[in-house]
C-alpha cells in the first residue's frame, strides 16, 4: 500500500453501534451477513474477517474461525470493540440511531461508543424513527406534521449533524420532485394514524417526510443521507437504484441542500453519474467494502470513474459487530492505496494531487459538508 493512505485518519459518514454484550457463533454469524440467514463464512467477507481482523485481536492471520469466536470470547465485547474500533484509525463516527433491534440486542449510544473507539461519535437523524415515534406518543393528527419538523429541528438543535432516510427499504427511491399538497398529505397522516401508526410505509407520507428533509437540510445546513443499494432481505434491489432519484435531484439542486447516496453497490456507477450532474450530492460505497473483500479496488475505482472527487467520502456502515466497522475501514484504506499507486505508476497524477485527494476521501469532504473539524 502506499504511504500516501497508510496513515490516513478517516471520518466514518454513515454507521451505526455495535452490540453492548457477548454472542455466540450463531448470533455473530447473523450479525456477519445482510441476509436472514447466518453466513458459513466462507465467503469474502469471512475471509476478510481471518485476514485482517485476527491480527488486531493478537491472533495470526487467516486463523480459523473457531479461534477467532474463542478469542472474542476470551476477551469479551468491550475489549474487543475497543481494540477493533480504535485500530480502525477513525477520528470521528456519524451514527445512525434510528434502527430498530431486538430486545435482547442492546446497542451503543453515540456517547458510549465513543468512550469504546477513543473517538468523537454524532448522531445521525432516521427520519422515519422520528415520524414513528411521534406517532407511538399519540398526537393529535391535527398535530402530527408539526411535531414530526419540531422533533427534527429539535434533535438537530441537540446536536445531530445529519438526517437520514430508509425510503429505499419502504416504497423505494422513486421519488416525486415535488411534495405532496398538504391535503394528501394530511389524508394520509389521518389514515396513517388511525390505523396505529406503525412501520410509516405510506407513499404520500414517505413522500413528504423525504421532501422535509430536503427542505431542512438546506435550511438547518444538514445533510440528508440516502440508503441506495444493497441491504437486507426487507429491500426490493430494483427500487433501491438511485438512478430512479433523478426528478429529486433535479428539484433540489439548487435549493442549499445536501444529498448524501449511501452504499451504492451494485449503482455504484449510477451514483457516481449523479454526483457528477448534481454538485450538491455526496456519493460512498459503504458496506459494500468490507461485503466484496479484496475486490474493494474495483469498486471504488468505477465510483471515481465519473464522480467528481470532491463528493466522495468514506464510511463503513458497520453495525452490531466492530469487525464491520474495522473492514470498512482497512479495506477502504488498502483499496485507496493501490488505486493510487497505480494512478502514480501511470502519471495520471501528482503526488501532490494525490495526497490532497486521498485526505479528502479520507475525511476532508465529509467535514465540510457536515460542519466537522478536519482531523489531522
């Protein structure tokens, strides 16, 4: 790897906690794979876990998996979510509190996992969990929109540097450019909420609580965070194309907000595309990178194919287990390196332009957009 990017210090845009307690084989392997059912580990990810997460944890690499699960037994949760998150070389974290767990699945606050990476941790807004949680407070209906924004606005004023939305997972990305009026959408609200007021799966509602985001995001100088791409087996891949954004984007181009497309993968180039028609939307490969292994080059490498580089930012999407998180990273990192090794081989570029480059990936656009200080 070059020495351009071994040192580099990294800014995670998209990730969420990970399990404050000890699991067995099969709730680690659960926790491995975006499937229902448990990976075998024989996979890339698997053997991206032996490779690169056994050293961190004292073992050789490529052990056997049995070692490495006695190890993690042997340590227990916290020292191994300390040891793994803080050779991640991750400054500064942007979780994602709004997904739901299972009871017996606790995980950490921003504040917690901060304290366990050596790290600074900041919240990331779901939209959705807000508009939910809203409507489990029983508010009147004639109140419904207004406490949602509040809320919002609230938890933004708390300190939250970003909103995001899984509207991907519920209806899909296909998006009107305008929001609904505001009889639909108190149509739907009305409905919404007499029916309980659950899982928001309307596409009205959907509608209208992206737009807000848009509109707060421009105005409160936030990011919206889109999920694009792959995801677990709740997601319809074809309605996860940001490809099917274009009238959003289009609309909101001018308006002061900030897009961010999440994952990507298998839209990667799609993704990379918009970025390059939309100047204000962000673009990363997120999980993708630890789920593809060793193939984690050729994946960035057609992002940047037409993204314009300063749209492009790093995260891992880690979740539940701190082996997510400390892949996203190392392999982000390894990937970036021998890209620009090869780039410098062929004198595509200067040495100046790609360690100006690699520290924007790294970091440097991200913290802009969010507000964040550069770390150095």
């Amino acid at each position: 790897m070059t020495v351009l990017t071994d040192d580099l210090v990294l800014v995670d845009q998209h990730c969420h906690g990970v399990v404050a307690g000890d699991l067995d084989r099969a709730r680690f392997a659960g926790l491995l794979t975006e499937s229902s059912i448990p990976t075998n580990f024989d996979s890339m990810v698997g053997l991206a876990l032996r490779r690169w997460c056994a050293p961190a944890l004292g073992l050789p690499a490529h052990c056997s998996v049995d070692d490495y699960l006695e190890r993690r037994a042997e340590w227990g949760w916290r020292r191994v979510s300390s040891r793994l998150l803080g050779a991640a070389g991750v400054r500064s974290w942007l979780l994602d509190t709004g997904l739901p767990v299972a009871a017996d699945l606790p995980i950490t606050e921003p504040v917690e996992f901060a304290d366990i990476a050596d790290g600074a941790a900041f919240e990331v807004l779901r939209l959705e969990s807000v508009a939910e949680r809203v409507a489990a407070a029983d508010v009147p209906v004639a109140d419904f929109l207004d406490f949602v924004e509040n809320e919002i606005r609230d938890g933004i004023q708390a300190g939250a540097v970003g909103l995001k939305s899984v509207v991907a997972y519920r209806t899909g990305l296909d998006l009107p450019a305008e929001p609904p009026t505001d009889v639909e959408v108190a149509a739907a609200a009305s409905a919404w909420l007499r029916w309980g007021g659950k899982r928001m799966d309307d596409p009205i509602l959907l509608a209208w609580l992206v737009h807000l985001g848009a509109r707060l995001s421009a105005e409160l100088h936030v990011p919206l965070q889109l999920h694009t791409g792959f995801g677990d087996d709740d997601l319809r891949l074809h309605r996860a194309d940001p490809a099917l954004l274009g009238d959003f984007l289009r609309a909101t181009k001018s308006t002061g907000a900030t897009i961010a497309l999440l994952h990507t993968w298998p839209f990667h180039r799609n993704a990379g595309y918009l970025a390059h028609l939309f100047p204000h939307v962000l673009v990363d490969v997120g999980l993708a990178i630890p789920y593809v292994g060793d193939r984690a080059g050729s994946v960035l490498a057609e992002l940047l194919e037409l993204a314009p580089f300063g749209s492009v930012c790093f995260s891992s999407d880690g979740f539940g287990l701190p082996e997510l998180h400390h892949l996203g990273a190392t392999l982000w990192r390894r990937a970036l390196g021998r890209l620009i090794d090869d780039w410098l081989a062929d004198d595509v570029l200067t040495v100046a332009d790609a360690e100006a480059f690699a520290v924007n990936f790294a970091a440097g656009n991200c913290c802009r957009a969010y507000g964040l200080t550069v770390p150095v």
